[in-house]
C-alpha cells in the first residue's frame, strides 16, 4: 500500500473524514478549533468553514448539508449558505460531550459521547445517541466512556462501536427503528498499548480501526482476528474513511496538538491518502434531510 500526504492542513484534532461521491471531495473536521474542512483531491481546491467548537462529528445529508454533532446538540450545516441550523439539544452533565458518529443505512445518525472528566472510579455515564431525520433524539446504548467509531457492517444488520477507555470494540444487533441488542465483543486492543478510535468498514466486511496510541490502522477480519497492521506517518492518526474513484483509497486524520497529546512527526495534524487498499470501502449512508 502507498501512504502520501494531502494538502497542507494542520488541525489540532482531525476527526470525522467522510468522502462526498456527488461532489468528489473529501469532508472533515477539526474538533477542538470547529474548523468543517472541504477538499477536492484531484485539484486540490480547499474550503474553510466555521463551526461552535467543540464539533464531536458530521456525516453527508442527503441534500448536500452535514449533520453535526456539537458539544450537547445536533444542527445542519449549509456549504452553500454558511449557516448553521440547530435541530435538537439533549441535556448532558457537564463533563460530556458528543464524540464520533455516523449514518444508518436507513439515514438516522448515531453519535457517541465522551466523558472528559473520567477517572478510575467514577461511573461512566457515557451513552450512544441517534437523531431521527424527524429531529427525534433517543438513546440507544448506556456504559460507553469514550465512543469512537461507530460503523455498520456491509449489510447493515450489525453495528460495531469502540470505547477508547476500555479498548474494546463492540458489535450489536441492529435495526434502525428499534432498541440494540445481542452485545458482544467483537475485539481487543489492549495488546496493542492502544484504544481504537475512528473506523470504517470495507466491501469484505473488514473493520478498520485506527489505533491512535500506536500511529496504525488494525484491520479486522469479520469474526473480529487480526488480519493485518499498516504503519502510519503520523504520531496519532484518529479515524478514516473510504474515498476516491470506486472508494479505493483510506483518508486518514490524524492530531496535532490535543489535550495530553502532541505530534512530533512532521506531517502531524495533516491528512493521508492510502492507496493500493485490499478492497474498496463501502458507501457512505446519508442522513435524510429530504
């Protein structure tokens, strides 16, 4: 596989990359300044948005828009106008705050939250949340810490979750319209000095999970062994998604500077392009705003 850096960004914490097939560009978000990025790979067009930081995460609507998850509410981003409109807030304690998300294949968006304050003995009280395109908010999973890289399996019948704390990756049973159910393991990364963090799903049904401790990409087999390792050149990558002509190609962010973690790599807060992939990603699910 080929790794090569795209464009000249440097985000504190990159996160959230999602590839736009309509418009062949390449979304995704710097959590802690609230940049919403847009980049054109094939010309290298880029476009800065402005977002309430902290932004947890986006996913493509089905008009064109993004859904974003900010610190304790949801609202719908226009390119075309640059205005944010809020959809719904949920009543969190103080020390949470939305994290990662994602579409279901029936255009609901699931995000997780994170429990920034946790310490060894305090309850964790961190859950999973999905948003109705009629701006419904339940909750549909409880004891997650630090929700990361939520993702569906090809056929959309299992959702796999990560919490970075317990360094676990999680699989339930899922429907769109009902409660989880069968929960399970699906891997660990403790071996690994590592929690997973960002994830995406192949045409094979192989999950790849960014171990961001560790600078690398774990792919995971469908009954959760590992089926390989990619080294990164960065020193804390953070998620990824699967972009380009026929999705052949892994966009990775990654982390400049955030919180206890700083880069020391020179391409760190940057974006990366892995080509020359096993197999290509399957499609990104939209939110229906339509």
């Amino acid at each position: 596989m080929h790794i090569r850096r795209i464009g000249e960004t440097k985000d504190q914490l990159g996160e959230s990359p999602c590839w736009d097939e309509q418009a062949q560009a390449l979304c995704w978000i710097d959590s802690l300044a609230g940049t919403l990025w847009r980049l054109w790979p094939d010309s290298g067009v880029l476009e800065r948005h402005q977002l309430p930081a902290p932004v947890g995460s986006i996913a493509l609507c089905a008009s064109g828009a993004v859904i974003v998850a900010l610190k304790d509410s949801f609202a719908r981003y226009d390119f075309a106008t640059r205005q944010l409109e809020a959809w719904a807030t949920i009543a969190m304690d103080a020390d949470l705050r939305f994290n990662d998300g994602k579409c279901d294949p029936a255009g609901n968006f699931l995000a997780g939250t994170m429990q920034t304050g946790w310490q060894p003995g305090v309850p964790v009280r961190g859950g999973l949340y999905r948003l109705r395109p009629d701006r419904h908010v339940e909750r549909i999973a409880d004891d997650i810490a630090f929700a990361n890289g939520p993702c569906f399996s090809p056929d959309g019948r299992t959702l796999y979750v990560a919490d970075s704390l317990d360094r676990t990756l999680w699989a339930y049973d899922y429907v769109p319209d009902g409660p989880l159910s069968n929960k399970r393991v699906f891997a660990r990364t403790a071996s690994f000095d590592s929690g997973p963090d960002g994830a995406a799903v192949d045409a094979e049904g192989f999950i790849w999970s960014v171990l961001v401790r560790i600078g690398r990409v774990a792919r995971f087999a469908p009954d959760g062994t590992l089926e390989r390792m990619l080294d990164l050149p960065a020193s804390y990558p953070t998620s990824l998604c699967f972009g380009g002509p026929g999705r052949t190609t892994a966009y990775v962010t990654s982390i400049w500077h955030s919180h206890r973690l700083t880069g020391t790599r020179p391409g760190d807060g940057g974006v990366f392009a892995v080509d020359g992939l096993p197999a290509p990603g399957v499609p990104i699910h939209r939110f229906k705003d339509r």
